[in-house]
C-alpha cells in the first residue's frame, strides 16, 4: 500500500465534500467497525444505508459508528486489546492512556449494536457491570465485548471548514463475534433503513462517503496480507491543504 490512497482520497472528493464554507471546527472522537464476513470465497462487509431524511450524509452507505462517550472505557470485556493494536490507538493523540483505547473500541462495539442490533462477543452465564444504559442490552443479553478480536485498519480526521469534523477509528472484526441479535433495530424510520452484506470488491461502487471508499480498499489490503495486528496502520488527515497518509 502506498501514498496512492491519499491522492485518491482528495481526487474522489465531490464537490459537497470539498465544500469549506463552514466556520472551523474541533473534530470530535468517533469510532466503526467494518464487520467482515470471511466464511466465502469473497470476503464480504457490512454496510448500512442512511435515512434519506438525515440531514448529515442522506442515503449514504457508512459503516455503523459514532461518537464516543465518557462512559465507553469503563465497559467490563471479556478480553482486551492487542497490544500492537492498544499502542497504534495510543499513538497521535494529545493524552495517550489504556483506558482511552479501549474506549475507542468499546464506543465501536456500543454503536453497532446501538445501530444494527448486533451484539458483538463473547456469551457468558453471568452479566457483565455496565458504566451507563447504553450497555444495557449487552447486560441483558450477557455479552460481554471481546476486544482481542478488534483489528484497527485505518484513522481518518474530517478535513477543515466542514459542517461536522470526526477523529474517527475504523475497526474490523469476524462476523463470527456476532453473539447475539436484537430484532427491529434497522428499519424505514430507523438511523439505518437497510444492512447489506457485500462482497468488499463492489462495496466501492456504493453510494458513499468518499473517505469510505478509501478505508474499503485498506480493509482488502490488510486481508489480503493476513490481518496481523502488527501491520501498519494508515492515519489520513489534511494539513496545509495537503491531503496526507501517515503510518501508525
């Protein structure tokens, strides 16, 4: 993998995307997870379309995610974060702590289930001790999150001058960490109207965010090299109106 996915992501911008009327902003923390499902012969991704009625991003094709809370970090789990991928979620931020990455994968775990009603872990017979309702559900189902089994494929910072700014951390994990389902989660007056399962090579031609895109075709490297959680990490960002790819 090389620079090339940086210029593609600024030459793939639309033109609402490159729009920088807005007044300047802080990115807020966000995390999702690309839940891949390797059991075919082509690897395929989860994808969720967005409301048409959605103000931020109509219609779109994202991954399930959000912002991340206070509460995310203190979620009981069943195991923790690699430690390759503990120290590449450490790296870059002003305040570098355990605690806060597994925040950012606990607040990836709390959206998707949040989103889709999937509930990704590990079933035990007793309930793990929740920090606020949000993990309810996961108490309820007796869930507990499996933080070993969460790969960081890619960071992404919203450029300057946009209408919403995300520091936001793209996960994958095995659709095999799905433990548990809760019914009529996605639907037509729903955040997400559908969920599809496509296969990684034509989730591109999607309607979606360009960053998106970009992120899709670092997930096909990384399972093309074997999904170590030793492997480089891509951070984009722009600065200087430079459009940039670092690695973590």
């Amino acid at each position: 993998m090389t620079q090339d996915l940086g210029k593609l992501w600024a030459e793939r911008m639309t033109k609402t995307e490159r729009d920088q009327s807005f007044p300047d902003s802080e990115p807020r923390d966000a995390a999702t997870i690309m839940l891949i499902d390797r059991a075919g012969a082509l690897p395929k991704v989860l994808l969720g379309r967005r409301h048409a009625g959605h103000k931020f991003m109509p219609g779109k094709f994202v991954f399930p995610g959000g912002r991340i809370e206070a509460q995310d970090r203190n979620m009981q789990a069943a195991t923790e974060l690699h430690p390759d991928t503990q120290a590449k979620l450490m790296a870059r931020v002003a305040e570098p702590s355990a605690e806060l990455a597994r925040g950012f994968a606990l607040a990836a775990v709390r959206e998707m289930a949040e989103e889709t009603g999937l509930l990704l872990g590990a079933k035990r017979d007793d309930a793990p001790k929740t920090p606020a309702e949000d993990w309810a559900p996961f108490a309820a189902a007796k869930i507990f999150p499996d933080l070993a089994q969460m790969h960081l494929i890619a960071r992404a910072i919203t450029p300057p001058r946009r209408p919403k700014r995300f520091d936001t951390r793209f996960f994958t994990a095995d659709a095999t960490l799905i433990a548990h389902k809760i019914e009529g989660v996605v639907g037509e007056e729903s955040e997400l109207v559908e969920l599809v399962w496509i296969p990684i090579v034509e989730a591109t031609h999607l309607d979606m965010p360009t960053i998106t895109g970009v992120v899709l075709e670092e997930l096909a490297a990384r399972v093309a090299s074997g999904m170590a959680h030793s492997l480089p990490v891509p951070f984009y960002f722009m600065q200087d109106q430079k459009f940039h790819r670092e690695l973590l």
